[in-house]
C-alpha cells in the first residue's frame, strides 16, 4: 500500500495539526540607485572616444541619454559626465549626487528689527548716526576718507546704550567711512524667552559683483562682551526661523573661492549654513547649502541690492546641499595635534580684539602663537589666515568667528592644525577638539 503524504491545506488549525510550516513568502528586492562614475571632460574628449576608452554598453548614445545632452558633439572642459559602472569605468570616483537644499529659510517671523538709523550728533565724533527702540540706542561714527583714523580723539566706531546714558565703544571701520552701514534686529535666538540684539555693520565691498563683508556682533546685553563672526552679503531675513524648536537661527552665508562641483566643474557659488547660538557660542544646525551664481542668480541678487536675501537665495530650487564644508581645500601635509594652552587678548582693546591662540603642539616644550584673522598683534606674530572649525561636525565657523568668551570656550581645547594654500596665500584651519575626548583627532 503506497503511503500518502501530508496535504497542507490553507487552514490554520489544519496547519497546525498536521505540524505543517508555511514559507514567508519572498519579499521583492529593495533597489538603490544605480552606481554612476564621474569622468571630468577634458580639452579633445569625444563622445565617442569616451565610450570605447571606458568600455560604455551602449555607447555614445548611452552617454547622451545619461547626461541628458542636446548636442553629442558638444562638451564643455572641465565639467563632469556620468558613466554607467562597470568594467571600464571602475578607476573613475563614485558619483555621490548633492541632495536638493530642502531647507527652506524662512525669515524669522519674531525677529524684531530697529528702525533705519538717521543722522545725529555723537560726542568725539565728526559724522554719526543712530537707532533707537525705547531707551536703547546704538550709534556708529564713521570716519571720513579724508581723515586720520588712528586719531584717538575720534571715536570711531559703535556706540551702544541700555539706558541712553551709560554707554559702551567698540571700534569697528565701517565700508567708506560711512556712518549709516549698519542694521539691528532682535531676536530670541536660542529660545529661552529674552532677546539678544544682533548688528551687523558693513565693513567692505568688492569691486566687480559688490560683495558686501558684515561684521555682526550677537549681544545679551550692551553691557556683556558680544559672540561676532563675518558674512558675506548679510541681510535682514539671515535670521531665519529655527527647526524643531522655540526661537531664532543664524544663516551666516559667503562666496567661497575655488568651489568644484563635481559636474557642473568650478565656477562662482554662494553657500550658507544654519547656525544655532547659545551660551555665546555658535554651532552647527545643518549641512552647507550652495547655489551656483547663473545669470538668473546675478538678476535675482541686483534686485535685492537694497537688502540682501541670503535666505531667500538659498531657498531656491538651484540650491543644494553640498556634502563638505565648502569654506577650505584639503590640506597639504600631515596635521599638527596639539591643545590650546591659553587664549590671549589684545591689551589695547579686550573686547573687539583678534585673539591669539597659545597652541602647545604635541612634542613641544613651548606653546606657538596662531593669530586669528591673519593679523598681527595680540601678542603674536603675522599669520597665514587662519579658520576655525569644529572637529566633530566637519563644519568651518564663519570668517573671524569669536564667541564671547573666547577664554572661557576655547581654552584647553585639543586641536588638530591644517595648512593649505590658496592661489594668493597662505592658510590653515584649526580644527578644535574636546578638551576631554580629544574630539580633533576624530574628523
């Protein structure tokens, strides 16, 4: 008699009865995207060349249909064209596409800014102007072209007032001389229900495209020393609404020089970061966000000429993210390690001064000073220009970047030092670490 097997029917108490198991049924395969190479074209490449060098299936036409191209006898030199993987294409570098910005910066709908500033005497001052809210004042004195600016009797600079008698001075040489170049806002920066005041006054044009260099200063108050970085071409929607919490960013933006994206080769960008500020510092809130200068771009920017727009800029569909911080190149050489050992401050002016960073490098018996700015004074030496950067993040702070108390934030800090050179200078990016993980060592 021929045995019969078990018959597993579709019935959950059969099933189990009979000690039969049902096979998880084969869930479809989850595809990425497909791996593309990059070849950056240069002077005498041919769509066809290219194809049969890199063994392309397909050929020349798979190339176009990739690219997108109107015109295959058409390539421009240093710009990228993507290659299928394979085979031939295994020594050209992944393709790694930048994401759309998706960050959308919206000005924040809190900030509070003051009135535009208007002509008024200052003592010790041959031309000024001010704004007020309520009993607060701030002042700049400018200082004419045709006039010695290192005469102490002119006190050039800002003036600021919580009560419209007791003032403080910080000296600062406003684009021209001009005395009217600056703006105030407030703000709830980090959220805790009181406001800091944030001032940027103009310092420097550019000929050519007018690129504007603002020093902002960020105060709790007049009377404490203020946090203060540069940014290019700063406007009044730079302080944008924060992401996932109560308060105020900063998008602190710059046009970074010798940008090379990966398929649309060098050229001119603006790129902008989201800042978050607390306890007088800064750090990072987001990933570097870039957009190509085009035509189209250079018609939008003249037409903000009255007020920037980096915010507003940066929330275009041209912009993306850009995965490294676009502020500096890779560094040339092996980094330095080390800790900062002190921080010191000019004696001639301890509250708007370039500090000097006392760097006990590893090995050493000496600490070697590294003044901020690429200035001298301070107590140190001329420098190449030197940018800060957070060893954690990857993030490079805004140019000339001081929190307000540089002492305090900055000492004992571990540090990993990097030179690199631009085409008209020398530079280097001080990586700062924990003072307690040794965090320069981790990026």
């Amino acid at each position: 008699m021929r045995r019969l097997s078990a018959i597993c029917l579709p019935i959950p108490a059969l099933l189990f009865a009979a000690g039969c198991q049902l096979a998880a049924a084969p869930s479809p395969l989850r595809e990425g995207p497909p791996v593309l190479r990059v070849l950056q074209v240069k002077y005498g490449n041919t769509l066809s060349g290219i194809a049969a060098r890199y063994r392309i299936p397909g050929g020349v036409q798979a190339i176009v249909e990739l690219n997108g191209l109107d015109d295959p006898d058409y390539l421009v030199t240093h710009r990228g064209l993507l290659l299928p993987d394979g085979p031939g294409t295994r020594e050209l570098p992944v393709h790694r596409p930048s994401r759309p910005a998706g960050d959308t910066f919206r000005a924040c709908a809190s900030a509070r800014h003051w009135t535009a500033p208007a002509r008024e005497d200052i003592p010790s001052c041959m031309r000024g102007s001010c704004t007020h809210l309520g009993v607060r004042a701030v002042c700049l004195c400018g200082v004419p072209d045709d006039v010695d600016r290192e005469d102490d009797e002119i006190a050039a600079g800002l003036h600021l007032s919580e009560t419209g008698s007791v003032w403080r001075f910080l000296p600062v040489d406003p684009w021209m001389g001009g005395d009217d170049l600056f703006a105030v806002t407030d703000a709830d920066l980090d959220g805790d229900g009181r406001v800091e005041t944030v001032v940027a006054v103009t310092e420097a044009m550019t000929n050519g495209m007018g690129v504007t260099t603002s020093r902002v200063a960020v105060f709790r108050s007049f009377d404490d020393p203020p946090m203060r970085f540069n940014a290019d071409d700063w406007g009044s929607d730079a302080i944008v609404e924060a992401t996932g919490r109560a308060g105020c960013d900063l998008l602190v933006s710059e046009w970074p020089p010798d940008l090379d994206h990966p398929l649309d080769g060098p050229g001119t960008y603006f790129a902008g970061r989201r800042w978050r500020y607390g306890d007088g510092e800064i750090r990072p809130a987001g990933p570097p966000v870039i957009r190509r200068y085009r035509s189209g771009f250079e018609d939008e920017r003249l037409g903000d000429w009255a007020d920037w727009s980096p915010a507003k800029w940066l929330s275009s569909a041209e912009a993306e993210n850009w995965p490294t911080d676009p502020s500096v190149p890779s560094a040339d050489g092996a980094p330095r390690m080390g800790r900062i050992a002190e921080v010191r401050l000019s004696d001639r002016n301890r509250r708007w001064a370039a500090p000097t960073l006392m760097v006990l490098a590893d090995g050493h018996a000496e600490p070697d000073p590294f003044q901020l700015w690429g200035l001298a004074g301070g107590g140190g030496p001329p420098s190449p220009n030197t940018r800060l950067g957070d060893a954690g993040t990857g993030a490079v702070f805004p140019s000339d970047y001081v929190p307000a108390d540089p002492v305090a934030a900055w000492t004992g800090r571990s540090v990993r030092i990097e030179d690199w050179a631009e085409p008209w200078r020398n530079a280097r990016t001080v990586w700062l670490g924990s003072p307690r993980e040794g965090g320069a060592e981790e990026r």
